[in-house]
C-alpha cells in the first residue's frame, strides 16, 4: 500500500483516504473481475489466484516495512511488477490486470524522491508494453497499453505533483515559523536597544548634572558661606560676594534650562526649528565655549516630527563634535530643499575611520540613524582621521516616502 508519512495529507497524497482508495479500487476490480467470470470466458487457473494473493500480501507489507527501511520500496515495486507480468501471461490472458500498474505508479511516485518515481514511472510502462506484447500480441496490445499506461501515468503525476505542492507547503510554513521567530527576536533587540538608549541618555544627563548645574551651586554655597564670614569681618567685600552669587545662580538655572530643553525640546513647536536651533547654538556658545556657525537657506516648513528630528540630530552631532572632534568650532548648515529638509553639521576636527568597528560612544548617532530610517531619510557621514568629519542629514518634508540617498551605517564623530 502507499507508505510515505507526511505531516498534513491531503488529496492525493500517498497516505490520504483517496490515495489508498484508488489503489483498493484497482486491486479489487481487478479481484472482482476474475470472480465473476463464467465458464464460456474461461476460469482462471489456481495460480492467478496466488499471484494476486501474493500482491495483496507485498501491498500490506510495503508502508510498514518502507518506512523502516526505505531501499525496501524499490524492491516491493520491482517484485509487484513481476507479480503483474505474470498475472498478464497467465492463461486465459486478461488484459485487466494491467490496472494493478495504476496502484505501483501511485506508490512511485508517493514513496520516491525526485527523481527516482520519474524512473519507475517510465520503467513500469515500459514493462507494462512488453509483457502486454508478450501476453497478447502486437496488435491487442496496441489497443490496451495505452489506455492502462494513460491512468497509471495521470495518476502517478497527479500523486507526484500533490507530493511536492506539500512539500513546498511544509517549507512555507517552516520558512514562516523561522520569519516569526527572527520578527519576535527583533522585537526584543528593539526593546533592549531602546531600553539601552535611555538608561545612556539618563546617565548622559547625570554626568552632564554632575558636572556643570551641581558643580554651580557647590559654588554658591561656597560664595555665600564667605559672604556670611566676611558680613562679620570685612562688609565691603560682601556687595561682590552677593553679584558673584548672582551669577552663579543665572549660570545654574541656564545649566537646568538647557538639561531641560535634551530633555524635551518644546521649543521648537513654539518657536520654529530656526530659532531653536538659533537658541541652541548660543547656549553651546555660552556654555561649552564653542564657536559655531548657523546657516539657514529656504523658508521653514515640515512636520513637527521632521523638525524635532533635525533638532535632535543637530544636537546629537555637536555633542559629538565637543567630546570626540578635538575641536570646539563647527558649521550648521539647514536648508529647505524642494520637499527634502537637508541638515549638515561639519568640523576640522580628528576624524575617524567610519568603516572601523563601531565605538560604544557611537550609539547616539545610531539611534538618530534608526530614527531618520523611520521618517524615510538618511544619515551619511563623510569622514577620515585627520581630516574632519561631514554628518548630512535627509528626511522628506511630509516624513513620506521620498528620500534622497540610502541611509548608512553611522558612527560616533
């Protein structure tokens, strides 16, 4: 019988109700016929009989045994071939028992690999025409083989073609499971990844904290504890002690302002991108003793997420510019291209090598690059050690589906 094991049969698919319905009704019609002969017809020997015991037998045991030991199916259809010829060159010679091939080529073609159910197929209807020359002559044989080689061949094609469409089904569904799979592994490298990104921006902020307002007000307890001893002491020095405290404190509250704004810039919904951005700059300027240069050409426009997106980005390379550059001047250059917002930042700077293996400080550049890649635009950055650094920013006005350029792998400048 039909002995290939699938996952999820279905019509003509070696073990489906059908398959094995197709070979039982062709191995009992062929039964059925040679009982209900009558004496005119001629009775069939006692022999025919054993030789379609002998086939019944082979049939039972082909799906058990082939699944232990695969090689046995060439040898099952091999043996029911020869059972067959047989049956066709036993007196009196009966055509129909070539309708026993229908169910061998459905087992050749369910049971075998590519490849080798083609062979069998055309071995059988080779060995079918010959033992029916042999059994009937040339000119019956004309007449029946191919009406027997047609049903064989239609339905070992038809088991064949079901095979591989399962086949190809199977690996559809494997290939689904292993895209889910890497979907959902994605989904938790994002999740780490931003995670990731906001325990730096908190830490980030910390130093900065630590570093610049917490530095100020130590500084103004300092100042006011020797303003307090010189009241005692000195009463003239107090009025500079009370305007260095003064200063101290706007210092402080610029400090906290501009923590602020990395915070959440919402001046740029207020004021535009320009004049954040003008704001900004002055503050770095103010702050970090930077010289910066802004040029802006074309009038502003653009979603509010692709303007917040170039003030990050601006923000993010002159920070970068400051720790790394070795340097403290750079040019911001925004311009209002057409339906693209273009952003460039660029410095004299030490430069590195953008194809070298990323640094860990690289990852605030990688995050803008993901989230330029999800407004549609790109982020190149041109530089080489010793020769400065070139960050240009492109995203779509509409944050739609137009972008200039491929989005590259970034790093830290």
């Amino acid at each position: 019988m039909p002995g290939v094991t699938m996952r999820r049969t279905s019509l003509l698919q070696p073990d489906s109700p059908l398959a094995y319905t197709v070979y039982l009704v062709a191995y009992f019609s062929v039964v059925l016929r040679v009982v209900l002969r009558t004496p005119q017809e001629g009775l069939v020997p006692p022999v025919a009989y054993g030789l379609l015991a002998a086939f019944l037998a082979f049939s039972v045991a082909q799906s058990p045994i082939s699944r232990l030991w695969p090689p046995w199916t060439h040898i099952h259809l091999g043996a029911m071939s020869a059972l067959v010829c047989a049956l066709l060159l036993t007196e009196p010679r009966l055509d129909f028992y070539a309708l026993l091939f229908i169910g061998l080529s459905l087992v050749a073609a369910g049971a075998l690999p590519d490849g080798a159910d083609l062979v069998w197929l055309a071995t059988m209807c080779v060995v079918l025409t010959l033992a029916m020359i042999a059994a009937l002559g040339p000119r019956a044989a004309a007449s029946f083989a191919p009406i027997y080689i047609a049903g064989s061949l239609l339905i070992g094609m038809s088991v064949r073609a079901s095979r591989r469409a399962e086949a190809a089904r199977t690996r559809s569904e494997d290939l689904l499971s292993q895209l889910r799979e890497a979907n959902r592994r994605l989904r938790e490298y994002a999740e780490q990844a931003e995670e990731g990104a906001a325990a730096q921006e908190r830490a980030r902020l910390a130093r900065d904290l630590h570093d610049a307002a917490t530095q100020t007000v130590f500084s103004m307890n300092l100042t006011a504890e020797a303003a307090r001893m010189a009241f005692a002491q000195e009463p003239a020095r107090v009025p500079a002690m009370l305007d260095r405290l003064q200063e101290l404190a706007r210092d402080a509250l610029a400090e906290m302002r501009a923590l602020v704004d990395q915070l959440r810039p919402q001046s740029i919904e207020d004021l535009g991108l320009v004049r954040a951005l003008e704001r900004h700059v002055a503050m770095r300027e103010r702050r970090d003793g930077m010289k910066l240069t802004l040029s802006v050409e074309g009038e502003e426009r653009g979603d509010p997420a692709v303007r917040d997106l170039l003030f990050r980005c601006a923000r993010e390379a002159l920070s970068n510019v400051l720790k790394h550059a070795g340097v403290s001047e750079a040019g911001v250059t925004l311009r209002f291209n057409g339906q693209t917002a273009i952003l460039r930042v660029s410095d004299a700077g030490r430069g590195f090598d953008p194809g070298a293996d990323r640094r860990p400080e690289s990852f605030g550049l990688i995050n803008l690059n993901e989230r330029v890649a999800s407004l549609h635009g790109s982020v190149e950055i041109r530089s080489s050690p010793g020769k400065g650094t070139d960050v240009t920013v492109r995203v779509p006005l509409a944050g739609g589906a137009e972008c200039q350029g491929n989005p590259s792998n970034p790093s830290a400048s």
